[in-house]
C-alpha cells in the first residue's frame, strides 16, 4: 500500500505523544486532531497498519530480528550445554561419596580409622604432597613398585610387625 507523499509529511508534523488501544477496533492517539484523518483520507487503524507494514520492510529491522533469532538459538543451546554440564558435575559428585563410602568401608575392614583432610591439611605444596617412590626397571611384565618411608599400621594395636627380611641387632 503505498502513500502520497504529503501523508508522510504530515505525518511528521503532527505531534504524538503516545498511542493506546481502546478496543480491538479503535484506537486513540493523544495529540491526534480527528480532521486529520479527513484531511489524509487515512483512518488511524489503516495509518498504523501501513506503518508495521513499512517498519517490516526495514533492511534494519529485518536484520535486528535475525540477529535476535541467532541470539536466542545462541542461548537455548548455552542452556542445553548448561544442563549437561549440571548433570557431570552431580554424577561426578555422586560417584566421589560412593567412592568415599568404599573407601571408608575397606579402611574399617582392615582395622584402620578413615581420616578425612584436605591437601592443606597435609602441608602439600599447591595442593600436591611429594611422596618418594622407586621402581625397579627389570625384564619382567609387572612393575615392581617401592614406597619410600610408607608405614602400614599393625592391624591389631599394640602388636609389634615382625618381618623376616629386616632382623635386629640387639
């Protein structure tokens, strides 16, 4: 639909200062002198339906809402990402307190007391504690692995740990 270009002139000069629906079929603009819409031969209703008709055709408005339709894919897919990354994290926080409880479990079968701490605690260097292992290099397969300075407690208290390799001089 287009418009003589004296519409779109007075258009511009008519003061507007805010637009309301007052039902589906009229509409009140204040600052709207009613013989306007004599004197363009345009009803208010068709005014503003060519109006959307035009701002639809903007090569800016178009490109607006395109670039809103990407943003919006853009965060569904963030949020997708998001609920997975949840879901990890819960399973992984999961199997660490199963993992915790066979821990403890195996420790209370072997007649050891399970001690929770942190890394700080043990007086790690960033988290990280140095233990001193040496490994055999040999021919065979399997490793032959050797902690350095590891004590296994007895399993009953009080009982000294006898063994054959390591004899006392007394």
């Amino acid at each position: 639909m287009s418009q003589p270009r004296s519409l779109h002139r007075s258009l511009c000069l008519a003061p507007v200062t805010s637009l309301s629906l007052l039902s589906p079929h009229r509409m009140e603009v204040e600052g709207w002198d009613s013989g306007l819409e004599e004197e363009l031969g345009v009803s208010l209703e068709e005014l503003s339906k060519w109006i959307e008709e035009e701002v639809e055709r903007s090569e800016a408005v178009r490109q607006r809402k395109a670039q809103l339709a990407e943003l919006k894919e853009w965060v569904e897919q963030k949020e997708k990402e998001e609920e997975v990354v949840d879901k990890l994290f819960n399973n992984a926080n999961q199997s660490i307190v199963e993992c915790e409880a066979l821990v403890k479990s195996t420790y209370s079968k072997m007649g050891l007391v399970y001690k929770e701490s942190s890394s700080e605690d043990e007086g790690g260097v960033g988290g990280v504690q140095s233990s001193d292992v040496i490994e055999i290099d040999d021919d065979d397969d399997d490793d032959d692995v050797i902690a350095v300075g590891l004590l296994v407690p007895p399993k009953k208290p009080g009982m000294p740990v006898h063994d054959a390799m390591v004899r006392t001089n007394n």
